[in-house]
C-alpha cells in the first residue's frame, strides 16, 4: 500500500519543560503551554503561525485553552486522537492528513501532565475506551494497568518461556540510556538483582518493571514538509504513520489473543508507507508503560517474530551502542511519564543529531511507538531530511 | 458470603442489566444473538458475527479453563489493600467467552493454563455479587 501522506508532513519543533518527580509548582495547562512556547521558538515560528492542533484531551487542555492562552488569530484545525499512550503518535498521522489536505501547515501537539497528583486512576477513568474494565473488572480488583496488563506478560511467559530476567534487560538498557540524558528522572545505576529484588506489584510485575510517575510538559510541531527547510531546525520527514486497534479493544482479557498489540497492524501499514522494512530501523523508542509491553511491541514490529522477543533483548541489542538502541532518552521508566510525547520528541532530538552524550551516531531512520489501553497501537516512521 | 463494604458498585447500563441480575441470583447468564446464536462478552448492542440488534440471555454453563491469571500484590483501590495478594484469572468459558475475576485455588494449588475452572459467586455489601472462580472439583 503506497501513500502519498509519506514525507508529506515533517516535525519541525519539539519543547519540553518541567520534568520532575515533586509536586508541580505550575497547572497541567501551565505545563502544555510552557512546552509548547518552546516547540513553537525552536522551529522558529511565532505563535500565530500555528494554525492547528491536537491537544491530548481528554479532561487536559481543550484548543480552546491554547487559542486563548497563545492568541492564535485563526485557527482551522483542531482534533483529539484519544488513544491512550498510543495518542502523540495517532497525532502525527491526524495532523500529517490536514496538512497533505491543505487545511492547515503548522500543527502544534501538546500534553500537560501532573502525574504525582492526578493518579492513574482519575485519569483512566477520563477515558471512554475505560468503560467495560469500569464496570465489570474494576470491581473484582482489576483497574490499574499494571493489573490489567500482568495476565498478558503471564500469557506470554507460559507460551514462550520468556522470564522476568528478560523484562529486567528492558528496564537495565532503558536505565542506561537514561544515564545518558541530562532530563532523565531516574539515573542510578540499576543491575538485574535490583529489578529481582524490586517488589511485585501484580505478577509477573515488579516495581522496576513499571513506568514512573512524572510532572512536565511535552510538545512537538507537525509542518507541512515544504515549509520544513526555511524553518529554524534540521527537517525531519514522516515518512510512514499509522494506527492500529486490536480485535476487542475495550478489554484486554476478551481478546483472542492477549500476546499482540495493535502495533502488529500499525506497523505493517507504517513500514509500506515508508518502502521499509524493520532491518533499516537505525534506533526506536518503543511505548514503554512496562517492560513486557516494549517487548511485546519489539515482536510485533517484527524486529523478531513472535516469542523470540526474550532471547532478542537479552543479546543487549536494546543498550547503548547496540543494533537496536531502544528509548535513548530513558523511556517512560526512567527519564519522565509523558505518555510517549517524550518519545516522539526524542527521535527528532536523535535524528538532528543533536542528542548529546545519548546520541545514536549517523542515525538516519527511527520508529517511535505508541500503545494505549487496552491495546490501541500507532507507529511512526521519521527520517532525516 | 456478604463482605464489608469496600468497593463501588458497578453501574448497570440497560445493555448490561440482565448480567448483574442474573449474578445477583447466583445464576452466570450470558448475552446470545437470538439470530445466529452466537454468544457474546461483555454485554453489547449488535452482534458481531451477523451485525444483528436481536439478543436474548441464556444460563451458561458456568465451566471453563484458565486462559492466563495474575496474582496482585498492589491494590490501586485502597478499600482493597487488605485483602492482597489476591490471585485474578481469566477463563475461557464453554460458551466460547471470556470471564475475567478473582480466582480461588485451594493453598497450595498453582495455576496453570487449561486449569479446569467453574464459577461461584460472592455477595458484595454493596448490593451486587460477583462471579469467582474455583478450580473444578476444588
């Protein structure tokens, strides 16, 4: 399947403001507007300039908020992409589609996020695709993703031998990277006997399995592709997008099958649009909510097939100066909890080549991923202009 | 069994209604295309073998087998939090659905999959019941 949306659109800009692990001293809408000032000043525009948006909703900031907050004069796009953790990277198709239709050229996409407050549970339930789980798996002791998401790690274990020790390589390798990154929350050394020795918190879950909880803001500019060489920054193309909803998608444990994602399907339209394959993939920043979830992902993205996801990791493919750097900026599990926003912000960081001490050198062509409950997928495809 | 109060009520909706009546008789219905007869879970307007609207609610079997489990050792709910670690399975049930609550092994018991499963119920104090699973037999 070929598109004509593949290099239609470029990211242009990427802000983020406020990564920390205490009390936030500015509102969630502070935080979005705050990293979106910075997208909007390192692209090199002005605020009037952006003409569209897609703020993460839903119960955060509404186009209404940021039109009046930043003045934006006329505004002719606007859209949400509630996919959960899979809804920065869903934005990029959205906002790469209005602007191939002309309706737009500069999108800006934004979250504001106070994780140490507002808890996963009271932003879950803002959630419509949340419902079934609110109603009938809630009430036995079942709601937190870590609980929701535990039978499919175990699925997997009991299917295909993979081990807790191959989850503890996806938290080490993310911690390393993280090392790296001067805006990573989480920078101690980790070794696999601290993930052992970490508490369970639903089985086969530990602590360390898990992502943090964070404050911050975290923002990124979609262009249009022809504006992105007058533009302040190096271009970076989109050069294949898409989404991807597993059958049953508003419960996990009514799926038929409990170990693939809706990136299974996103990726398979993502790599056509592209006119690539997983082997020119030079890093990825993989959703990375939990570790099973970046393993489940790499499987379904075809870096191995199905079941192999453990033996692939534990080859240290994912670490620094590996085949497959994965979540060079320390992921969800050790830089900050910005529903992958982050993610999207950091291959753009990478593919400029201004990463700093975390950079993949020479990288040309990156994958960022996304997942939302319970299952949404989306996957991109950036390269360097 | 009726225990303390400790978690919210589920809110029926007209689609789901028959569901929790029926638990609440200690009977496990189950929602079924009264056109093709598929059955269907979690209860939902349309079929999605033959699109029909038609529904009618049929007393299941109450046998399955274990699809996959987790034992949880953090509570979200902190009404909950004396009660962990407490074990959760899903089941495949015979009617080809799928059924996801506690599961109650006898000690010692370790789960595994394709564990034969039947299902019981717990009266809630707040007004409802839900289904549980026991290993067959057990």
């Amino acid at each position: 399947m070929s598109s004509t949306l593949s290099t239609a659109a470029a990211i242009t800009g990427i802000g983020e403001v406020g990564y920390s692990r205490s009390a936030p001293e500015q509102s969630e809408l502070a935080l979005e507007l705050g990293a979106a000032l910075l997208a909007i000043s390192d692209a090199g525009l002005q605020p009037r300039d952006i003409d569209g948006l897609i703020p993460f909703g839903p119960a955060g900031a509404c186009a209404e908020d940021i039109i009046t907050n930043l003045g934006l004069g006329d505004l002719k796009f606007s859209a949400h992409t509630p996919l959960g953790g899979a809804s920065a990277v869903a934005a990029i198709q959205c906002a790469a589609l209005a602007i191939h239709a002309g309706l737009c050229r500069h999108v800006l996409v934004s979250l504001g996020r106070n994780g140490m407050e507002r808890k996963i549970g009271a932003r879950l339930n803002a959630f419509p695709q949340f419902k079934a789980v609110r109603e009938f798996e809630q009430p036995s002791g079942m709601s937190a993703p870590a609980q929701l998401y535990a039978p499919m790690a175990r699925r997997h274990m009991e299917l295909f031998g993979t081990t807790s020790a191959d989850f503890a390589e996806i938290a080490l390798s993310t911690r390393l990277h993280a090392m790296r990154n001067p805006m990573a929350l989480m920078t101690a050394p980790m070794i696999v006997e601290d993930h052992q020795a970490s508490r369970v918190i639903a089985d086969p879950l530990r602590l360390f399995d898990c992502s943090i909880e964070s404050n911050g803001g975290a923002a990124f500019i979609v262009s249009t592709a022809q504006t992105a060489p007058d533009l302040a920054q190096h271009p970076v193309l989109v050069a294949g997008v898409a989404e991807g909803h597993p059958d049953e998608p508003l419960a996990i444990s009514q799926r038929a099958d409990l170990t693939t994602l809706g990136t299974a399907r996103a990726a398979e339209r993502a790599f056509a649009m592209a006119g690539i394959g997983p082997e020119d993939i030079d890093l990825a920043e993989i959703y990375d909510c939990f570790t099973y979830i970046v393993l489940c992902q790499i499987e379904d993205l075809g870096f191995c097939e199905k079941g192999e996801g453990g033996a692939f990791v534990q080859s240290g493919v994912l670490r620094p100066g590996g085949a497959l750097p994965v979540n060079t900026h320390g992921g969800l599990l050790s830089q900050a909890h910005m529903a992958g926003y982050n993610h999207v912000t950091e291959l753009v960081r990478q593919l400029r080549h201004a990463a700093g001490p975390a950079q993949v050198p020479g990288a040309q062509t990156g994958l960022v991923t996304g997942f939302g409950d319970m299952g949404d997928g989306a996957v991109a495809i950036l390269r360097r202009g | 069994m009726t225990t303390e109060p400790r978690i919210a009520a589920p809110e029926p909706t007209r689609d789901s209604q028959p569901y929790w009546g029926a638990l609440a008789r200690h009977e496990l219905m189950f929602q079924r295309c009264a056109d093709c007869g598929t059955w269907r879970h979690y209860p939902r307007p349309v079929c999605t073998h033959c699109f029909s609207l038609r529904s009618e609610w049929q007393r299941a079997s109450g046998r399955g087998t274990l699809h996959s489990w987790t034992t949880i050792h953090h509570a979200y709910d902190s009404a909950l939090r004396g009660e962990t670690p407490y074990l959760i399975g899903i089941a495949d049930m015979e009617e080809s659905v799928r059924l996801a609550c506690r599961l109650v092994p006898p000690d010692g018991m370790s789960p595994s999959i394709g564990l034969p499963l039947r299902v019981g119920f717990t009266d809630q104090a707040g007004g409802f019941t839900l289904p549980v699973l026991h290993p067959a037999g057990g």
